[in-house]
C-alpha cells in the first residue's frame, strides 16, 4: 500500500529524473502523472476509510471530485517541469521546497475526503503547536463547522485560500463542541 512518504519519494523521483538529465521532459511528465493520479487517489480513499466508509461505495460526485482534484494538480506540471530545467544549473536541493509542497498536497486530499465522506460531522480548526500561523488560521483557531460547510467552502488546511497554504500545519478534528456561530466568508 502506498503512503504519503512513498507519494513523497515518488514526486522526488521524478523531479531529480528531469533535474539531472536521467530522462526528457515527456518521461518527467509521464512520471508526475503516474505518482500524482495513484497517489490522490489513495490519499483521497484513506479519507474515506478514516470515517469508516469503504472507498468503493463513492458516489459520481464524490468520483467527479477526485478527477477534478488530480486533473488541477496535473495543469501545474508542465510549469514545474519548465522551473526544474531552468535550475539545473544549481544544486537539487535548490529543488527540495517544491518536492515538500507538492507532496502536501496528499495530506489535503485525504482531509477534503474525509469531509466528503462525513458531511454532518464536526470539525474544530487547530493550530499546529510549532508552526507560526497567519491571519487565516489564526482567525479560524476553535471554530467548528461541519465538514459540508469546511468542504464548501474551500476553507481547510492546506487550503488555496489561506495566506500560509503552504506549509500549513494546521488540522481539522473531529469533535463533539457545538458549531461556531458565523460564516467561513471573512478570510
């Protein structure tokens, strides 16, 4: 079974392949593809396996959710792949970021599944005890919403529309608190 590491060591693979000539852009390409679309896949059938739904009962929608997930990751390749070249020049841990944001992404996938997967649920923001936080989370530290209204939203860590998406350490935990008053519209 693959893992968010093997995910991870998968991405790196293939970057450090067209980093050091080991193969063409075509092969870069094909390799990115392979790891993202098995990798989110798995990430997104963990999420549903962490709220006891079996991956193989997933609706059309959910199903649509998935392709949709791994056809935006996809659009950002060819751009990757143009920045990897223009870096060879420097060392591959010039290269090192971009493998660690990319492979966050696994984590998000399994999160967003798991809310899909559980719609009523409750979920409560937590910040991650290391990390420093921007306004975004700061501003959603113990709110509680259901996992629609996160989902809907767009609003969860490792989210777009957070000012720290990257590198985000934050969480979403199930819990039994009641839901905070207030919409998720102010980040």
């Amino acid at each position: 079974m693959e893992t968010e590491g093997d995910y991870k060591r998968s991405l790196k693979a293939a970057i450090y392949g067209l980093w050091s000539s080991k193969f063409g852009y075509d092969d870069f390409a094909s390799h990115m593809e392979a790891a993202i679309s098995r990798g989110l896949t798995l990430a997104f059938r963990e999420g549903f396996k962490l709220v006891g739904i079996d991956p193989d009962e997933m609706d059309q929608a959910e199903m649509l959710a998935l392709d949709n997930i791994i056809t935006q990751e996809l659009m950002y390749v060819q751009n990757l792949g143009d920045d990897i070249i223009f870096s060879r020049n420097q060392s591959f841990k010039h290269l090192q970021g971009r493998v660690d944001s990319w492979s966050e992404k696994y984590e998000e996938v399994r999160l967003r599944a798991r809310m899909m997967a559980d719609l009523n649920g409750k979920y409560l923001w937590v910040l991650d005890p290391i990390c420093k936080h921007c306004d975004s989370c700061l501003s959603l530290e113990g709110k509680v919403k259901r996992g629609s209204t996160w989902d809907t939203s767009g609003v969860y860590p490792r989210s777009p529309k957070l000012k720290c998406f990257v590198g985000c350490g934050c969480k979403l935990e199930k819990t039994t608190k009641p839901l905070s008053r207030g919409s998720l519209a102010s980040l």
